[in-house]
C-alpha cells in the first residue's frame, strides 16, 4: 500500500494534465494590508501588483476607500490604469460589486492616479477582501485610507410584548443603553447577548424613569440582541422609549502594506537580486551549494572546473580561486570529456561526467575543500550513449541515469559515502509507457519519498517534444502513470535538465529550453511551479529573457533561488528571491 502522501500525488496526476496554460508573465504576489476603518495606509506597488486589502466591516455600514498610486520621479509618467475590482466576503466567496459605487480619476500633471469607492452598503458583517487590479510599468507608491459611515444612533420603543432589539456590531465596538417609561414600570436593560455568547445583565444606572447602561463592549461580528424588563417584578408591564448609542471602533494611524502571494499560490519567483558570468565555464553548468558558499562548474578544454561564489555570488577568495574536478585522465585512455551534472548532499558535492564519445561515464565525490574523497567508474565502452545523462541524490544514496535509446534511461545507484559502492544492480526505467529522451532531470523528493522525474519527448532540434512527468519509488519503480504537464502544441520543451523541490512549501520548479538555435540546440529559458499535490500554481509560467541559453541547473537555499544554465559565452548564475506564504 502507498503512503497516504503518495496516493494524494498520484490522485494528482490528471489535474496536472488539466492545468495546462500557455506561458505568461511570472506568477505576481499582491500588495496587501489588514485594515479597520479609520485608517489610512502606504507601500511601494511593484510594477503590475494587485492591491488586495483586507477590511473589518460591519451589516449596514456604508464604505468609503481612497487608493492612490503616485510615481516619485518627476522623469516618469503614470502608466497606471486601474483596471477592475474584485470584492470577496467573508466566506471567502465573490461579492456582486456595482461599479457605481466606483470611481478612478487620473491626474497627468500630477502623476496620480486614484481609485475611489463611495458608500458602498456592506451586505454582512465580517473581513471582506478588496482586489484592486491596475496596469503599471514602473514601481509606484501606493497609498490610501478607508471609513465607514454608521449610524450611531438608533432608537427603539415597545413594551411587555415587543421588549427584544437587535444590532449587527464589530469587534470593539462599544454600546450604551437608555430606556424611559411611557406607562407603567420603570424599565431597565434586563439582558445584553451576543451570537453564541450567554445573556447577561449590563452594568448601569437606575431611576424611577428608567436606567443608562455603562459602556458595553462588542469582541467579535455579532448581532448583539438587548432585552428589556421591568424594575417592578410585580407590575412587568408598560410602555417605553429608548435609544441605543454605538461607538463605531476606529483604528487609526498608517499601516504599513506589505507583499504577499495570492490566496493559493505557496510561493512565487520575485526579483533578480545578483548574478554573475562564469567565464571560466566555455560550456555546460553546474551550481550547488552547502549553505556557505555556492559553487559553479562549467567546463573547458576538456576540464570540469569549479569556482566558489558567496551567497550573493561575489567571488570568494582563497576560496575563489578556480578548482579542477575532473578531466580526461579520468576516463579509459583516449577518452576526452564532456558534459556533466553537479549535485550536493550531507556535506559533498557530486560530480558525474561523460566522454566526448558518449562511451564512458565516471562519478566523483567531493568535500568543501574540493579534494576529491570518492571516485567510481559507471561505465566503460557502452554501446547506449552516456552524454546528456542526470544526476539526483537522496542524504543515502547518488542516482545516475545514463540515456537508452529509444525512449528511456538506465539508473545507476551508489551508496553516498567514500566508496561510492554500486546498490545492486542498473535499473531499467522508462520505455513506451513512459517515454524519456536525454536531458532529463529528477529530483528526491523528501516530503514524500519518492523521485520526481521530468523529461522532454527529444532534444533534436526542430523535433516535437512535451515535457513528460512520472513519481517513482525509492527503488525506480513507476509509481504513476505518464502525464505531459507541459505540453504546448506550438513550441518543442526540451532539455528540462533542472528540477528543484522547495522544501518550505513543497513546490516543484522546473526550468526547461525552447530550442531556437539548430547549431547549439540553445534557446529561452522557461519556468513552471507545481504545488505539493502536482497542481500547476496558476500565472507560475515564465520566459527567462530573450538570451539563448541550455542545460539549466538550479538549486534552492533559504530565501533563494540560483539558476546556472550555459549560453553562447558562458556559463551565467542567476539568483532569485522567493516569496513564501
């Protein structure tokens, strides 16, 4: 029987052959603030953010909202327009909104543009959420107030039948009661009760005429129900006047917006936050890191050659100076190299490399110091073909899968420790039922134990080519049918050569390439996010730039994500900032 995890991914596999979506702009986090009437508020609103404010409003209440947003510069105009709003209540469900209650004005001269919302009656009590959608190409400043309109006032009358009132009230509102005779006993306020709460007698003060409660607190969206008696047990009888008088609570002070994913997205790719050329690497690239520093492997004449970067990829010296990792001498005579796969786990770096033939294949080991710890030969005058092959670790074993023609790979697995000792022997994965070309990725998944594979359909230019998705056990058994989560009929996805789990959220990042170069096989790069459950995070596809580029390798460490791929001078490293919920 499969873990309860697994099943729920694999129960998964059709929503990510329906979630497909043609590529886009990058998955957006909005500019959000938690509000109470009262209060106004200020941020920076990046280029295209959604403003999604979040407003305690009570039954009744009338809304008025200013948004403004105002370029600084007096050397950019305002290209904002906003666009559309989008009301939810407080079960998270879509409001009707008339526009009439809603205005936009934009003044040129002074680079303002604002959103109104006037007077809008509140159909319930509770959080609503308001998001605000605009067009803008450069970062603004968005700022802003919202209040209410309420009656504070509201009077009552009746007697021993009709002796029950009824109020929506906000948490912290604050309520008073008076109530005179008109006939009869001397009323009092005999009950306060809140939705759910138990009734009890306010605090107040009693006359001959009447009684004036003292200041009665509200703790929560409630209809607050305020029962009237008689002081006169005896004689619970007559006719009475009263008033109930709210003192709406008001928050006041600026609040601070803040950037957050959308409901539903658990991370989102921001900014570029660093980068660096690698011009030691003439081509292929690797990028891994052990939290300190991050190493960048490319190759050269033949060589595998690493460089440490910072964390913000500033060279590192000593540490910066280039390392050798491998080269023809480690292969069978007359071998030369070319192509390999970086990976790190538990303190080494893995480095599996192939012969220019594609005959040959070797796996190293490596601790911080670069000096080599571990050293095995998988293969050696194989008839597959070795280049292209992929490389994944789990904390207890390395994983190498070499390309077998037609449509598959075969898996060498080795114990991660100094001998690099073979478990057991190659497995066979792959074939008709679930196509695999070279250029493939997977990645161990440790929320789930299990390998999540991607591969394209081919890597030959100009061929048709889907990125195809399968979950395997610890042991590459096929867990889940094939399904092509990426698969845009008017493109070729190939090379889908990085596959990165995010730990914090367990998402899936996968980069891939859309050849447009026949020489290099080179072309832009693409990104898409997948949540824990293999659904496809809506607006997560990207197109990195327009600069042709292969072979991406990607890995994630805190709040970041690094992403090496080769291109026509070089290998290049590209750090991200990540968004989580």
């Amino acid at each position: 029987m499969l873990p309860v995890a697994i099943l729920t991914r694999v129960g998964a596999v059709a929503a990510f052959a329906a979630a497909a979506a043609l590529a886009g702009e990058p998955a957006r986090a909005d500019l959000t603030g938690d509000l109470r009437p009262g209060q106004t508020f200020a941020g920076d609103c990046p280029a295209g953010e959604t403003i999604r404010l979040k407003v305690d409003l009570v039954q009744g209440a009338l809304l008025r909202m200013q948004i403004a947003l105002k370029v600084a510069s007096v050397d950019q105009y305002l290209p904002a327009n906003f666009q559309r709003i989008a009301v939810y209540g407080p079960d998270g469900k879509p409001v009707a909104f008339d526009r009439t209650f809603a205005d936009a004005r934009y003044l040129p001269k002074a680079r303002l543009s604002t959103f109104y919302i006037r007077d809008w009656p509140v159909p319930a009590s509770g959080t609503y959420t308001f998001a605000v959608s605009h067009l803008t190409r450069v970062a603004t400043k968005c700022s802003g107030k919202v209040s209410t309109v309420r009656t504070t006032r509201v009077p009552f009358s009746g007697d021993e039948t009709n002796a029950t009132f009824s109020l929506p009230l906000a948490p912290d509102d604050v309520t008073t009661v008076t109530v005179r005779k008109v006939s009869g006993s001397a009323p009092f306020v005999a009950g306060y009760l809140q939705s759910g709460d138990i009734e009890y007698e306010p605090r107040q003060k009693r006359t001959k005429k009447g009684a004036t409660s003292k200041a009665i607190g509200a703790f929560a969206f409630a209809t607050a129900t305020y029962r009237i008696g008689y002081q006169d047990d005896t004689a619970p009888t007559g006719a009475f006047t009263g008033t109930i008088f709210v003192r709406p609570y008001a928050r006041y002070g600026r609040a601070a917006l803040s950037i957050a994913n959308p409901p539903g997205v658990p991370v989102t790719i921001r900014d570029v936050s660093a980068f660096v050329d690698a011009p030691f690497a003439v081509s292929g690239a690797g990028v891994a890191s052990d939290g300190t520093n991050v190493l960048v492997t490319g190759e050269n004449n033949g060589q595998v050659i690493a460089r440490y970067y910072d964390m913000n990829l500033v060279d590192v010296n000593p540490l910066g100076q280039s390392r050798l990792l491998a080269n023809a001498g480690d292969l069978p005579t007359g071998q030369t190299l070319r192509g390999h796969r970086l990976a790190y786990s538990n303190g080494f770096y893995y480095v599996a490399f192939s012969s220019t033939a594609g005959t040959s294949a070797a796996l190293s080991r490596f601790p911080a110091t670069l000096a080599r710890s571990g050293f095995t030969s998988i293969v050696d005058g194989s008839s597959d073909p070795t280049g292209d092959l992929f490389l994944t670790v789990t904390d207890s074993t390395v994983s190498v899968g070499m390309p077998r023609p037609p449509y598959g790979h075969t898996v060498y697995q080795y114990v991660a420790d100094a001998t690099l000792r073979s478990v057991g022997t190659p497995l066979l994965i792959g074939g008709a039922s679930w196509p695999q070309a070279p250029g493939s990725s997977a990645v161990w998944r440790t929320d789930q134990g299990v390998y999540e594979m991607w591969s394209p359909d081919s890597i030959v230019y100009g061929a048709p080519s889907d990125l195809h998705h399968v979950i395997y056990s610890p042991s590459w058994g096929a867990i889940t049918t094939d399904s092509k989560p990426v698969a845009d009929p008017n493109v070729s996805e190939t090379f889908c050569t990085s596959v990165v789990l995010d730990a914090d959220t367990g998402a899936t990042i996968v980069h891939w390439v859309e050849p447009s170069n026949a020489l290099t096989g080179q072309g832009r790069l693409h990104r898409v996010l997948f949540d824990a459950i293999g659904v496809e995070i809506p607006n997560s596809r990207a197109t990195l730039g327009n600069v042709e580029r292969n072979r991406p390798a990607a890995f994630i460490s805190g709040n970041a994500l690094y992403v090496a791929a080769e291109g026509p001078s070089g290998a290049v490293v590209t750090k991200y900032s990540l968004l989580r919920n």
